[in-house]
C-alpha cells in the first residue's frame, strides 16, 4: 500500500496564530517555519493516533483482487473513484459495476472487485479526516499539534529533540489512539 495525500493539508491562519501565542512570538519573520513544524505535527499526531486528523483527498495503491481489502487510512469519509494502474503507469476508470466499495461505523473502508482481476493494481481516490477543518478538530489534538511545533521550534538548536512525541502531548493523543493488529 502506498498513499498519496492529492490534497495535503496546509495549517490555516487560526493554527499559525495559536502557535505563535504559545511561543509569545509577536513578529511574522519566523512564520514560514513554524508553517512547517505544524505540518509536521499534523503527521506526528496521525503516526501517533492512527487518525488523519484533518480531512484531506487522499489515494492507496492496492493490488486487485475480489477479496476485499481495507485502506489503511481512517476515517474514511467517501470513496470517489477507483482506476486500474497498468504496469506501464497508465490510469484508466473503472466502471463503478465492476468495484463495490464499504465504509465501516468505525471509519474503515475498503473495497474489492467485482469479477475477476485482470489488472494488477487499484487507485482508489477518498476523502479522509477526522475533522474538515482545523476549528473543527477536537481540541486535544489540535493542542497537541500546536504543542509539538512548538517542542519542535525551542529543540531547534538544542541537542536534539528527545522522543516524539513528548509525554505532555502523547497524554492528549492517547485517547484518540487506534492500535491495529496485523
């Protein structure tokens, strides 16, 4: 499986703004930067928790089959396409008769075909999030994301940052955290 976040989610405003008032940072020079430390926490809290946290498009690569198969990504809030891969890289649509599509109460999806399988690999195009925005997410993850930028933007020039993530936010996430058996 390989995943592809077609539209990745980039931090509003209100994200930078609550970064900056928590590190007591008045001026924009830094503002590029701290951009990406709350992206990267945005990838931190999903590692973490399990959960893509803010809603995003996203596409898996599955192989085909007529067995179904999960998406590793959670909560799935809409399948909207699946396209055979050919070897050579070419895309092209599959008819929504030949794939049938689930989405579990528990935000898991998956998908299979219908049929035999004579492509060797699927594109399947979802929405996923737990949020659709950035004021909409739970408050613990969204103060954890802002707290590990700004573990992140003091440990800069230290001698390193320690285990991610810190205690201090790993105790926000826990709740949100989902643990997979393979």
């Amino acid at each position: 499986m390989k995943r592809v976040l077609i539209t990745p989610v980039d931090p509003p405003p209100a994200a930078l703004a609550e970064l900056k008032e928590w590190l007591a940072i008045t001026t924009s020079q830094d503002d590029s930067s701290l951009t990406d430390l709350l992206r990267a926490g945005i990838e931190t809290c999903e590692a973490f928790t399990g959960v893509l946290p803010i809603r995003a498009t996203c596409e898996e690569i599955l192989l085909a089959g007529t067995a179904w198969q999960r998406l590793a990504t959670v909560p799935v809030q809409a399948i909207t396409s699946i396209e055979v891969l050919s070897d050579s890289g070419l895309r092209s649509a599959l008819s929504a008769a030949n794939y049938a599509v689930e989405l579990d109460a528990d935000g898991g999806g998956g998908v299979r075909l219908i049929g035999p399988a004579s492509a060797g690999r699927l594109v399947v195009t979802f929405t996923a999030g737990l949020a659709p925005d950035w004021g909409s997410l739970p408050d613990s993850l969204r103060h954890g994301i802002v707290r590990i930028a700004a573990h992140q933007y003091r440990e800069r020039e230290g001698s390193g940052a320690g285990p991610l993530p810190p205690a201090s936010v790993a105790a926000l996430w826990r709740p949100w955290r989902r643990l997979r058996l393979t």
